[in-house]
C-alpha cells in the first residue's frame, strides 16, 4: 500500500508518516522503484502511535522503544512502556485528587468568610 493510501487509513498525514519513518518510530518500508510500500504491520503502528499521542504519550517517549528483534521481547517492552505510563497517570490523579481537596477547603473558607459592608 503507498503513503497516500495509508495516510488515509488511518488518518495521518504523509507528513507525520515520513516523520514517524526518520525518527524510527516504524521500519524503514519497503520500496517499489520510487514509491514507499506499507504492510499491515506498518498500519497498525502508525494508528498504535495515533492512539499514543492521543494519551498525551510524546514521541519522544516512544523512540526508546525497540521495532527491532523478536516479537515477544517488543511486546513485553511495549507492556512495561504502558505500565509506565499507567503509573505516571495515576500518581497524576493523586496530585489532582490533593489539589481539588485544597481548593475545596478555600472555596470552603471564603464562603464562611463575612463579607465586607
């Protein structure tokens, strides 16, 4: 399948699909004289790193993961990556839980407060 194709499936634009390409987010694909050829693989990373963005996941956090090697070990390193990520939402939510409880008690405190005359 061509850029142009893929772009469309999955809703990137050629742009982001080069860029993904020479930052080693996806393998380098195979050509067809001039043109880029994607395989099902290549699609489904591409939309796995939509989805990551749209979690607020950077690129940057997902170079360090290997598309290279055996599969078993990639999955287990994406699982781990995920767990992280995980981790680093939840502890998020402890601090915005913390923050709202504080807010409460001042939102609380000024409407015990008289107010001036």
């Amino acid at each position: 399948m061509y850029i142009g194709a893929v772009a469309k499936q999955t809703g990137l634009s050629i742009k982001a699909i080069r860029l993904y390409e020479e930052w080693g987010l996806i393998r380098a694909p195979l050509r067809k004289g001039r043109y880029r050829t994607y395989d099902t693989t290549d699609i489904n990373q591409l939309l796995l790193i939509k989805e990551a963005k749209t979690l607020g996941i950077k690129l940057s956090q997902l170079k360090a993961l290997s598309t290279e090697g055996d599969q078993a070990i990639q999955l287990e390193s994406v699982q781990q990556f995920l767990l992280s990520i995980k981790a680093d939402f939840q502890r998020q939510i402890i601090e915005l839980e913390d923050k709202l409880v504080r807010l409460d008690v001042c939102i609380h405190g000024l409407e015990s407060c008289e107010s001036p005359a």
